[in-house]
C-alpha cells in the first residue's frame, strides 16, 4: 500500500510538472527556467505514460507541434479511426470526427483495459483517490489538444505561415492520407463547424480541422475530469485555462459575438480564476517547483486574459476589476501625469504632454535588467528598432514626445518614473501587457473620439520605450499606436507603412514559432485575417482600391469586395465574381447572402437560409431589414426573432427588433428589444432614449427618467431629449433637474424652443410653496379669474411635496426642507426652494432678453419678481406683457383679446397694491387711463366675459381712487 501510494504521489507530482512546462509555453520568462528531476527509468506502466507525455511536451515547447500530433504517443489516441471509410466529402468528414470524437472518449475512459466506456456507476464502489493511469491519460489528451491549437494559433494569428498538410493524422493507408490532404471538403466542413450560432467566420482561416481536433480534445478532457472527479482528484487543473484560451481564439474568428461560447467561457475562466486567480492557490498545487517570480505572473496573467474574454463581450466594469487585480498581482502601480515636452520635430515651445508613471513594487525588473546583457540564455525578445524601425518616412510628429528634461542630452522617453540614467527602464513584459491593456478599458469606457486617442498614447508610449519586449507584446503594441496614428491626417501615411510592416513581420518573420507563443493570450491582438482585413480598409480610406480588392478576395470577404467594386462603379463585376463562386461553392450561404445584397432579391437570403440548415443568422437579419423597408414590420419582427433565436448576442439586432415591434405598435415588445440592446450595449444612447420615450407613453415616469438620464450621457446635444426629460423630471416632482433641462434646450435651440407651459408649473410650485408659508398669493387661472388662496397647503402636505422626488438627485442638492436658507418678501425657504428660484429667474431672464414668447414670458417674470418681493419689477413686466399682447389686430382678434385682458387686469391689480401700500394716486390713474383705453379698444367683444372682468376692475379702480382723495383730503 506504501508503494502504490508513492506512486501515486510521483506521478502526481510530475503531472504537475508537465503542466507547468506546457503553461510556460504561453507565459515566458526572460531567464531560464530550471526544470526538476525527470526520472523515467522505472517499468511500472505509470512509466510508460510519463515518458510518452515527455515525449509531446518536449515537442511543444521547441514549437514542433507537427511532430507531437505525428508522434508515436499520438497513437494511443488517434490509433484505430478509420480512415479509409469515409468519403472526401463533407458527409465523411463528419463521420471521421464522429469515430474520432467516440475514439477519444474511449481513450479517456480506458479502453481496452478493462474500464466501461461512458458509464461512471462503478465509481460508487470503489474506494480511491486518484487513478495515475486516468490522470496521464488525461494529460496526454490535453497534451496533443495544446499542440493542435497551437498550429491554428500559429497559421491564423501568431505566425509565421507554414505549410502544413490539412490533415492534421498521418495513421492510415499513405494514398487516403495524401487524398485528405489535397482535399478541401473536409476544410470546408471544419470551417462551417466554427460558425457557432450562425456567426460567420471573420475572413478565411486555414487549417480549420487542427482547431476541430483540439477542441475536441481540450473539451472532451475536460468534461471527463468534471464527471470523474473521484478518479482525477483535482489533478490536471490547467485544462480549464487551455478550454478558455481554445473557446477565446474560436470568438476571434467570428465576425460577432457569440452567446454559446459566452456561456462555456465563463464557466472556463471561472474555474481558472478559482485554481489560478490567488497566489495561495498556485503556490498550494506547485509548491515549490515555482521559480522566483512565477507565483505572480501566473495569477496575473489569469486576470489579465479573463478581463480580455470580458472585455470581448462588452463588460466594462468586470473587465476593469480584472485588470485591477492583474496590476495588483504583477505588483505594479499606474498613474498618468503630466510633463512639459515637444511632439514636433519643428516644435519651439514646450506643452503639456501625458506620460505614464509605472512604478514596480517588488524587485524583478532589477533582477532582470541584471540579464539583458546575456541574451543567449533567454527567450527571444526585442527592442523596438528590432522589429519595427524608429522613424517612418519624413513625418515631423515624433513616434513619442520629448521630454523637457532630456531634450539636452537627445533622449526620448514615455514615463517620469521608468527613468534612470536617460534610460527607460525595463519592466517585465507580463507588466507591459497590463499597461497595453488598459487601452482596452479605455476604449469601452470613454467616447470614440480624438480624446480617447490620446488618454491611450501614454500607456502605448511606456511600453513602445521598452528595451526589450515578447514579440506578441511588441506587435499588440504596434498595432494600437496604428489604431491612434491613422485617425490624425498628419500621420495618417505612417501608420499605412506601420501596418504594412506589421502584417509582414506576423505573416513571416525570423521570429522563432515557439517565441511567438510567449504571452500571445494575454493580448488582445487580432487573428492575422483580422489584421489583414484592417489593412485592406485602412487602403481604402486613403484610395488604394485596387490592393484593397485584392486581399478582401483572398480573404473572401464579399460584403467588402462589394463595397469596392462599387466605389470603382463596377457593381456588375462583383454580382460576375460571386456567379462564379457559387458555382465552385454552392452551399456556402455567405456567397448566397453577398448575391442577395448585390441584387436586392430576398429569394437568394432564402437559400442562404436553406442550405445552412436554417442556422445562418445573416440571413435572417438580411430578411428582415428587407422587410422592414418594405413596411412589413410584423415580418420584420419575425426574422429579427428568428435570428435573436440563433444568437442573441447581437446589441443592433435586438435594437432592430425594438425598432419594428415600435412600428408594429407592440409597444412591450419593443421595450424588451430595447432593453436587451442597452444590457449588451450600456452606451447605446438610442436605445436609452426609445425606453425612456415608450415608458413616457405608458406613464411610467420613474422608469422613463432613469432612461433619459442614461440616454443624456450619449446624447447630449439632442434638445428633443432634454425637452422630454423636463417633463418626466417635472412629473416625478424633480423639479430642479427640470429647470437644468429647460436650460439645455434653451441653450442647444438658440432660446428658440422654451416650455412655457412647463416654466408656468415651476411659478405654480414656488407659489404654493410661499402659501404655505403662510402668505397669501393673488393670480389668475387660465379663465381669467382672481384666485385667492391663505394656507392651502397643510406642513405635511408640504413636507411629502418636498421629499417625493426620484432617489436620483444631483450630488450638489441638499434635500433638506427644514433648513432655512434665503428668505424672499419676508419668508424663509428651504435650499432646494432657493435653487428652484434662482433657477426658474435665469431662465426667464434669458428668455426675455432673447425676445422670445412673448407676453407669457413676461407674465411668469412678473409673477417670479412678485414672489421675490420686487414690486416696481413685477409691475414693468406686468407693462411689458401688456403691450405685447396690444396691435393692430387686437380689435379683432378674440384669442389676442382674451391674454390682453387678463395681463391688464393683472397689471391693474398690481397698481391697486403698490397704491394701498403707497398712499400714491398716481398707479390708480395710471390703472383708470389704461382700463378706459383697453375697453374702448374692446368694443367688439362687449358680450364677453373679458370684457365685463375689464370694467368691473374699471370699477374698482375708480373706488380705490375715490377712497384715496377722500383719506387725502382728511
């Protein structure tokens, strides 16, 4: 029993070994890396297994993934699918992966040795702790599944290009063998086995069936030691961080994201961030087998790469934590400053420049920077000027600014902190790729614009000044400053020669394969289609066409081969191209939809549908934009539904379904598209703005204000939307968000679009607010009639008023009713009354000294000065809106009429005050000549009620005047 269970631990603990050999692989270290003692001279058949799986991880870290697949090892589990029966047909194909797929599950359950195969009930009555023999299986199998991505990584994104057979086996008759590897059905088959959830691929990729048998290998692993957790004993951990990488490099090749793969990567990257996301767990399964400074660039680098896998979905804030914690890890600490600098060659005076403090808080750069000079005991690195050189053409814009301080002695340099001797210095390249990566937070989470540009160059600055840099890390690098340079006309052509470079030090290269491997998962760095793609397009935004043409043929992506066909008014010339094509390829529903858009027939989507078996998404989409710019909108629902069906990851499409179900007047339907598009896409500001506009249909004016307000950050310039907020705003009783509003709009329509409606609300609020006070208000309703009210509002009343509002309140306001702040005419107010008055003023300050609205701009002033206490101001307002509303026309006009008699009531009733509190007579005349006119102006509408309202004031203006003469006579 002592010796089973020593083996058991041995083989255990080179399991653990081997995985860690194949981890380095991806995650390199300037230094050797010591190995420990590798012993297989033993014949026990846990000997055999360890030599064998030797065997492939001494392959795979030279970067012979050919030979590993071709190995001898590879025959235990390849070894027994026939070859010979199947076809070159897609149909064979599909039948040689299905044996091969049952071929593997046979492998890892023990086959031929005595252990059922798919049935895990014995399990129950055995009492064991782990099976050595399962574990190497199942590192063998992980084994040859890392080396089969790894030549797809290495053809379709890493580089440099080989020629390796398509066949990925070579067990079996040499003339089946050789017939495979000529033929192009099976790739064909491999390739639509990749569009997951009718996504289409993102260009040609070569090699497809290597990637088909390493996920067939890396997924059924994995799923096994899941099941078999009794046999395995948490052993082979790495496999779910291979799944990851695997599931991650399968949504790099498709043009969309995809929901499946979402699905399987977070419960991948959840378990790798639970074995290999905290240092006590590494340390735990390795022990002390770690070098140095392993411990926390593994756990690193697993942040790192989950916050990429949620930053391709679209998660800003998951992706940002991750990161945080990968910068924590890897003891780094980032902060961006300013230093005065020049960026032109014929720059005189120094600005400000952005540049990037990265201080390390442990001491490996130290020991590393000990090693630069013995290159021959390192992986291959380099320096910038190794790949890329330092200058392009004759630009005058410097490749990074210079810094004030250096300007003397000639030295360039990116950061403050990085500085020693006029020298960058040199961080880890794991702590490079963090700095690159916070170009990823920055690109979801601020504005597209120039800005954005440059909040990114002092991250790619600090990283391009590097003396030394992983090929992978250096090149994700050189493609961002692309990114940045070609949207600045000045360095425009640089970045065409930038990329043009790029593509072919990826695409060749004296870089080593295995050396390109080093940290390719911790970036970000697009498949070489990809690259090849943006190429293409960067050519036709300066008008190379023709080369353009060229590489999005090889690529065959038609929809931009259309694109510029038309450009070129050659339209013709590319229905001809995708004729033929279809002739060669007839089952491709790519080729069938890009006919469909060339020739605007919905009967070539239909076939794209039929001959991919109903699972091409594009082609649903394609049906149902048709059909929505037909009118059909039940039926553009439909599709869009069938296609949200196939993969719902798709933010445009569930906008698109919001759209039609609007236009179909499904109007829950149509917030659920919407909802869904903002979940996937939180800064689609249309999407905001169509909830907030459907709730503000259905009353739902809490809902609809929480939708503006997101909305408004995307779109604040759209004096619509500000306008529509106002009144959610005011409805909820946010008053002073209200106001803000009204300001906007004010200001983005040049004071031509005010609410006056709204404003008059706001006067209404604040004078009920001075009513319960206590004092008494005298103004008009929309009859014309004096309303008298005296405490009309209870002090509860006033205090659920005042405390009813959204819980979405600006930071600055105070929400304290009880405190008394300012005092008007004698009363105190609370400070978000004092807001509210000072507010509603400047806006109706600014709305009459623009001249716009006319009299009832006037009035609510008057009544804002009236509750100020500012009699003399009321009264000229009172006047102005008076004669506003007089002219020509006012002796017929009986609308014009009606405003003109209340407004001189209203002015009168303010010359009856200013003359009991005066004593003056001379507002009573003032108010009698006024009157007397105002009703011999009136004579058409004698029968009116505003007409009997004016002579009854006449009256009591007359009485006023008579009771003043006989007190002054007194």
């Amino acid at each position: 029993m002592t010796e089973e269970m020593e083996e058991k631990r041995k083989v255990d603990s080179m399991l653990k070994l081997f995985e860690l050999r194949l981890l380095r692989c991806s995650l390199a270290n300037y230094r050797t890396l010591p190995r420990a003692a590798e012993d297989y001279c033993g014949e026990a058949a846990a000997d055999y297994w360890l030599k064998s799986i030797k065997t492939l991880v001494d392959h795979i870290e030279k970067g012979e993934y050919i030979e590993a697949l071709r190995s001898e090892t590879a025959r235990l589990v390849f070894e027994g699918t026939v070859v010979s029966e199947c076809e070159n047909t897609k149909q064979g194909a599909a039948k040689f992966y299905r044996q091969l797929e049952d071929r593997i599950a046979d492998f890892l359950s023990g086959g031929g040795h005595g252990t059922p195969s798919g049935d895990n009930s014995w399990l129950d009555f055995v009492d064991i702790t782990s099976d050595p023999e399962a574990c190497c299986r199942a590192m063998l199998a992980m084994a040859l599944g890392i080396a089969a991505l790894s030549v797809f990584v290495q053809c379709n994104l890493t580089g440099p290009h080989a020629d390796f057979p398509r066949f990925p086996f070579c067990y079996g008759p040499k003339q089946e063998i050789q017939i495979l590897n000529e033929c192009i059905e099976w790739d064909i088959w491999s390739s639509q086995q990749l569009m997951i959830d009718g996504c289409d691929l993102l260009g040609k990729y070569t090699l497809p069936q290597y990637f088909i048998l390493a996920k067939m290998l890396l997924m059924k692993t994995r799923r096994k030691i899941s099941e078999c957790s009794k046999i395995y004993n948490d052993s082979v951990r790495s496999i779910s961080w291979w799944v990851s990488r695997l599931l991650l490099v399968q949504q790099k090749i498709l043009d969309e994201r995809s929901s499946s793969l979402y699905e399987q990567l977070q419960m991948a990257m959840g378990e790798t961030l639970k074995h290999f996301g905290q240092l006590t767990n590494v340390i735990e399964y390795w022990g002390n087998t770690l070098t140095e400074s392993e411990v926390s660039d593994i756990v690193a680098a697993s942040n790192l790469e989950t916050g990429i896998e949620e930053h391709a979905y679209g998660h800003i804030d998951r992706t940002r934590q991750l990161l945080k914690y990968a910068e924590t890890a890897c003891a780094l600490k980032l902060s961006v400053t300013g230093a005065l600098g020049f960026r032109t060659v014929h720059q005189t005076e120094a600005k400000a420049q952005m540049v990037l403090v990265a201080a390390s808080l442990d001491n490996k750069d130290q020991m590393r920077n000990s090693l630069v000079d013995d290159r021959s005991k390192i992986p291959q690195v380099y320096g910038r000027s190794e790949l890329f050189p330092d200058s392009y053409g004759d630009s005058d814009i410097l490749l990074a600014p210079k810094l004030i301080d250096e300007v003397k002695d000639g030295g360039i340099a990116t950061t403050v902190d990085n500085v020693d001797g006029g020298n960058p210095k040199m961080l880890d390249t794991i702590k490079q790729a963090v700095i690159l990566a916070q170009c990823l937070d920055i690109m979801k989470s601020t504005p597209d614009d120039e800005m954005q540009d440059w909040q990114m160059a002092p991250y790619i600055e600090a990283v391009d000044a590097q003396k030394l840099s992983h090929f992978m890390v250096r090149c994700f690098c050189q493609i961002l400053r692309i990114h940045w340079e070609r949207k600045r006309n000045r360095t425009k052509q640089r970045a065409i020669v930038m990329m043009d470079e790029l593509v072919q030090e990826v695409g060749g290269g004296s870089t080593g394969v295995a050396d390109r491997m080093h940290y390719a998962y911790c970036v970000c760095f697009p498949t070489i289609s990809a690259l090849r793609k943006e190429y293409a397009e960067l050519m036709v935004s300066c008008g190379i066409i023709g080369d353009a043409l060229r590489i999005f043929e090889d690529l065959e992506l038609w929809d931009n081969l259309i694109y510029c066909y038309c450009l070129l008014g050659k339209k013709a010339a590319a229905m001809d191209l995708i004729k033929e094509r279809l002739q060669h390829n007839p089952e491709d529903p790519r080729l069938w939809c890009s006919l469909g858009d060339v020739t605007l027939n919905d009967d070539n989507y239909i076939k794209a549908l039929e001959v991919s078996g109903n699972r091409f998404a594009r082609a649903e989409r394609s049906l149902a934009r048709s059909a929505y710019n037909r009118g059909a909108y039940k039926k553009s629902q439909s599709h869009w539904e069938a296609a949200l069906a196939l993969n719902s990851l798709h933010p445009d499409g569930w906008f698109a379904l919001g759209s039609a179900a609007l236009k179909a007047r499904d109007f829950d339907k149509a917030i659920d598209g919407f909802t869904h598009a903002v979940q996937l896409d939180p800064d689609n500001g249309e999407a905001w703005n169509n909830i907030a506009c459907l709730h503000m249909m259905k009353k739902r004016n809490k809902e609809a204000f929480i939708a503006f307000k997101e909305a408004l950050k995307f779109r604040r310039n759209s004096w619509q939307m500000w306008e529509n907020y106002s009144q959610v705003a005011m409805d909820i009783g946010n008053f002073v968000q209200a106001l803000e509003a009204i300001k906007m709009v004010l200001d983005l329509t040049n004071n031509k679009r005010g609410d006056l409606n709204l404003l008059s609300k706001m006067v209404e609020e604040m004078e009920s607010r001075k009513i319960s006070s206590g004092c008494t208000i005298i103004r008009n309703d929309d009859t014309g009639h004096n309303l008298e009210s005296n405490n009309s509002l209870s002090a509860n009343d006033l205090s659920k008023m005042n405390t009813s509002h959204c819980a979405d309140k600006p930071n600055n306001i105070v929400d304290t009713a009880s405190v008394h702040t300012e005092s008007y005419d004698g009363v105190k107010y609370s400070f978000e009354t004092e807001q509210l008055v000072d507010l509603c003023g400047r806006i109706l300050q600014q709305l009459v000294q623009s001249g716009e609205g006319g009299g009832e701009v006037w009035g609510l002033y008057a009544r804002w000065h009236k509750f100020k206490g500012n009699s003399n101001m009321c009264t000229e307002a009172l006047l102005k809106q008076v004669r506003a509303y007089q002219g020509s026309d006012l002796s017929h006009n009986e609308e014009r009429f009606k405003k003109f008699a209340r407004a001189s009531v209203q002015l009168c009733e303010q010359y009856i005050d200013i003359a009991s509190s005066t004593g003056s007579k001379r507002e009573l005349n003032a108010a009698q000549m006024h009157l007397r006119n105002a009703i011999k102006q009136a004579e058409n509408f004698s029968g009116s009620e505003e007409y009997k309202t004016l002579g009854a004031c006449l009256q009591r203006v007359q009485q006023e005047f008579q009771h003043a003469s006989a007190e002054k006579d007194k």
